[in-house]
C-alpha cells in the first residue's frame, strides 16, 4: 500500500490495538468478525466500491457500514470497519487487504494474551517448511478445483489437536480465502506480523546441524544488538551448509560460520 492507503492503515492498526488492549474485547472473536467482513467486501466489489468511494462523504459511508453489518458483527468490530471507511483509501481494495490482516493481528493478539505467540511463530514457520518439502500436499492445499470446506478438512487433519488453535485459525483462512496470493508469500506475511506484535524481527538461521541452546542465546543477543531490536529465531537445519551457518534478516544474508559471525559481531559492537 501506499499514499492514503498507508496512512489509512496505520490508523485502524491503533484503534485495533486501542481496542484489544481493553480486557473486555475478545480479540479472537474479533479476528472471526472481521474476517467475516473481509470475506463480504473481497465478495461484494460494488459495496466496497462505495465504501471507499472518495466522492462520498465520510461519515455516509460509516453510516452504511453500520445499517449493512451492525447486525451480523458485534459493537468493537462495527466501531473498528466504521472508522476505517471514513478514511480515504488509494483503492478499493485496499480496504480489504487491511480488514484482512487486522483479522490476522487479532487473532495474533489473542495468542499474545494467552503466552502462546511463540508457538504460533514457529508453528508457522515449520508449517512453510513442511509444504515447501512436500509437493502434493502442497498441490492439494493450492488446488483452485478443491472446495473451500474439503481444504478445512485437509487442514483439520494435519493441525488438529497438533498446533496452537491461532495456527490452525490463520492457516486455514489463508488456504480456504487466499485471495491472489500464494501460499508461501501469505505465511511469509502471518510469521511478519507475527513478529510486529512483539515489535521483533525474525531471522531465518539454516545450520548444519542443530543449535544448542546456548548458540541460539548467544547467536540472538548478538543479532539483537547488531539490529537494534529484539530477535525471533526461525531454526532450520540443512546439512549442505557443509558446518556453518545462514542467517537471512528481511532481504539481507549473512554466511559464515557460528563462530566468526559471533566473534565479529561482538568487534563491531566494540567498535
């Protein structure tokens, strides 16, 4: 997104958490809600042509979408959507990519507040990892002629009762709705807005073998202190590293063995 359409974003993203951080929210119904009106406009183009329609007046559209889904969702998220058609967006569909990953930060928020959000972080991660390694499940979970209900299904069988049920929640929405993207670009997006909730970054280490606990300490305090934010690891294991180590950070790599990469990281700390 960009121009209005960011700045619009930025502010449903405060009111999100303005609103989550209330007690008396259930941030997971709340996910369901929103995901639900997701699912209206992504269907309904007119309707949220209208709703973003930068002719009409604000506080119309707000109006609108209060009468059309006050019924259907309860007070926060009608409050939330009312607020965010007010804004001006760059293009109608925007409003629906927002909707779309505020129903994913929800959700995320409720893992938080339970403590479980590092395990839907790395769920998330070895869940990419087994589809990236296993070609017909893959095919079977991206099959444009599968039904919606039959990719649940799939899906109920793979994570239920194995995963945290926020993994089971964003994964399955993400296979039943993708809505134009892969599979691999929307998990790539939940473990990113994953780590935004802690305000971490996550880095992608690919070892020869296992890290001890004690490298994977040493190796996030040393990333920590090199990014300036807090670090989440995302550990795999790739024997054709041939005994060093990969980190990826965003769109920047580091190669080089555990060791090295340590020691220079406490000399550029030292200056």
């Amino acid at each position: 997104m960009n121009g209005a359409s960011r700045d619009a974003l930025a502010a449903a993203r405060e009111r999100l958490d303005a609103l989550t951080d209330n007690t008396s929210v259930d941030a997971g119904s709340l996910a369901d809600e929103l995901a639900a009106v997701t699912a209206l406009l992504d269907r309904e183009v007119s309707l949220r042509r209208v709703l973003t329609d930068p002719a009409q007046a604000g506080e119309a559209k707000a109006e609108l979408a209060q009468r059309l889904i006050g019924t259907q969702v309860g007070g926060p998220a009608t409050d939330l959507v009312s607020g965010m058609v007010r804004s001006r967006w760059s293009r109608s569909r925007d409003l629906v990519d927002a909707l779309e990953e505020l129903a994913d930060a929800a959700d995320l928020t409720a893992a938080q507040q339970r403590g479980k959000l590092d395990n839907v972080e790395d769920e998330l991660f070895r869940f990419g990892r087994i589809v990236a390694s296993n070609t017909e499940l893959r095919a079977a979970l991206t099959d444009r002629a599968a039904t919606a209900p039959a990719k649940r299904e799939l899906l109920g069988s793979l994570l239920g009762g194995r995963a945290d049920a926020t993994t089971e929640r964003l994964v399955t929405r993400l296979v039943a709705a993708p809505r134009g993207r892969s599979l691999e670009a929307g998990l790539e997006s939940l473990s990113k807005l994953a780590a935004e909730r802690r305000d971490r970054m996550v880095a992608v280490v690919t070892s020869a073998v296992p890290l001890s606990d004690q490298q994977k300490q040493r190796l996030g305090g040393a990333l920590a202190k090199l990014y300036g934010r807090q670090m989440h690891l995302n550990l795999d294991v790739d024997p054709e590293v041939l005994g060093g180590i990969r980190v990826q950070v965003g769109d920047e790599v580091i190669n080089g063995s555990l060791a090295d990469r340590i020691e220079d990281a406490g000399r550029r700390l030292a200056g």
